[in-house]
C-alpha cells in the first residue's frame, strides 16, 4: 500500500502518530495526518492536568475532539496517560498519602469511564521507573503513596473500560537494560497474580543509535503473554535516522505480538524535540528518507 496506515493495516498493525487539537487548523497538517495514519493518540490532551483542572471538575473537550476525529476517519485511538509524575495538575502535585492515592485512583476510574469503549490501548501508568543501574521505581509523590498504586491503578481501569488494552509505557527501555528489566520483572509479578495487564509500551525516543538488543527486547515482553507497541518513537536527524526507523519498524514486524508503532507528531516542526528534525515529514509536510524507509520495511 501507499500510505503508513494502510501498509501496517496488511500486516495486520496500526501506524499512528500523536496529535495536538491547536493543529486541527492547519491544512497541510491535517492533509498528512489523514492521509497517513490510522491511529491517534493525544500529545496532551488526556493527561491529568488537561482533563482535571481542579479536584472533580473533569474537561473532556480537546480529548473528545481529537476521539472524534479518528472515528470519523475510522482511525483507533491511544490513550495517554491516566498516572504519570509529570503534567499533574498543581491541586496534585500538593496531595500525598491517602488522598492522593484516593485521587489518583478517582481519576483513572472517571477517565476510563468517559472514554469507554472509544480507546483501543491506554497508557495506565508511565514512566513509573527510574532511570540508571537500580532497575527500581522512581520516587515520585505517587510511588510514595506505596508500591502497589500501579496495579490499583490497573485494576480501576480495567473495572472502568474493560474492552480496552491496558498498557505500563516508559522510555530508555529500548534494550535489553536494568530499567527495562525492572519492568519487565513488574510484569511477570503482574500477569502471575491476576493484576490486568495486556500490554507495554516503549516510548522509543532514539537518538542516533540504536540498540542491537532492541527486538529481542519486545519479544522477551511478549513471551510473558502481552502485546508490545512502539508509542512515541521519533529519531534524532543525522546519518542514521531513516536506517533507525526501518529497524524499528522490522523488529515491530518480527514480533507477532508487536501490535502498533505511534510516532510521536507528524511533521518536524510539530516535534516536541525542536531542532532533532525526529520525525517523517518536514515542515513542509514533504516525505523524509526516513519515510520511505518505514514506508518500505512495512
Ligand atoms: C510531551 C509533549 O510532546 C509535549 O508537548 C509536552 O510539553 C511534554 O510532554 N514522554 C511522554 C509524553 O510520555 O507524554 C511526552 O510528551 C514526551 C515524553
């Protein structure tokens, strides 16, 4: 097939990208994203400080819209991200204890209600570990809650939509290292004690290499029962880039339960990565190199 969306569709895979509402107004832009992508997840729109203001006061507006848009397009959509340490609203960030747990676990359940039945995976917790040697939690005001608040946080999206795929998402795991072991040792626990996990998500944010371990990595995921995906993947510009996403994009298809890849914007200039020049297309909207060499791996 021509298009991103439709060749992944033939492997039986999404091709997504991360979308911002304040873009829905530009042509080129929207040409592009509907014209490539079969998928959708929200850059900004459904986490916590977008979708809880205050304390109990819900703003679904810009997440619908983008919701919206993708069925409309028959695209399916990710959501991102119900629990993270960062983009909590400031009523938040000065809870602890019980009443942030309380809090915390209230949002999972009213999001996922409102979205149910619209989001294909959910981003339930991200970036829950730490960077470095400790494979271990990052500290965080949600982590000191306790150790558990990532499977309550699971078991109130799974009670909230059931239909969806609930998915732990975190980045720098894209090999075979001590942070993404630690997760990996999460999920095992996890999926050997009933705690409804479905999927991982490897954020992939690269630079300009790539692990030589990165597909044995997925598969190791995979072979403990759940999907993997490929969630905000986006390359530093330089001699490599088109050869790094078309190694992405083979390891995805080289492992049966690699269900999707979701780039993280769709043109350069709407990268949150500024000068890298990370994604597909340039400002312009024109195919990249790095284009035609996902184009041609799918
Ligand atoms: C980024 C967005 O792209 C920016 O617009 C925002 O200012 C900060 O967050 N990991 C994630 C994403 O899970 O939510 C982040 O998105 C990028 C890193």
């Amino acid at each position: 097939a021509s298009t991103l969306g439709a060749s992944a569709a033939e492997k039986g895979r999404y091709f997504g990208a991360a979308v911002g509402t304040y873009k829905f107004n530009d042509n080129t832009y929207m040409t592009v994203l509907n014209r490539e992508f079969n998928s959708l997840v929200a850059e900004n729109e459904m986490k916590w400080d977008a979708t809880e203001p205050q304390r109990g006061v819900f703003n679904y507006s810009a997440g619908d819209r983008i919701v919206s848009h993708a069925r409309s397009r028959g695209m399916s959509v990710r959501g991102h991200a119900l629990l993270w340490h960062a983009q909590q609203p400031g009523w938040a960030q000065g809870l602890s204890g019980g009443d942030l747990r309380n809090a915390a676990i209230n949002h999972v359940t009213q999001v996922a209600t409102h979205f149910r039945g619209q989001i294909h995976s959910w981003d339930v917790v991200n970036e829950a570990f730490a960077d470095g040697g400790s494979g271990g939690r990052r500290d965080s005001n949600l982590q000191r809650t306790g150790n558990d608040w990532i499977e309550a946080a699971f078991r109130a999206a799974r009670a909230a939509d059931p239909g969806a795929k609930l998915c732990y998402n975190d980045y720098n795991t894209d090999g075979i290292n001590a942070k993404s072991t630690g997760i990996y040792n999460m999920v095992r626990d996890f999926r050997s004690r009933g705690v409804p996990i479905d999927c991982v998500g490897f954020q992939s944010h690269l630079g300009t290499s790539i692990p030589g371990d990165y597909q044995a990595n997925l598969q190791r995921f995979a072979d403990l029962g759940v999907d993997v995906q490929i969630t905000e993947l986006d390359v530093t510009q330089g001699g490599n880039q088109a050869n790094i996403y078309g190694t992405v994009t083979r390891a995805c298809l080289a492992v049966s339960r690699c269900t999707g890849i979701t780039v993280w914007g769709v043109r350069d200039c709407d990268s949150w990565r500024g000068g890298d020049n990370a994604l597909l297309f340039d400002c312009a909207g024109n195919k990249k190199a790095a284009y035609t060499a996902v184009l041609d791996a799918l």
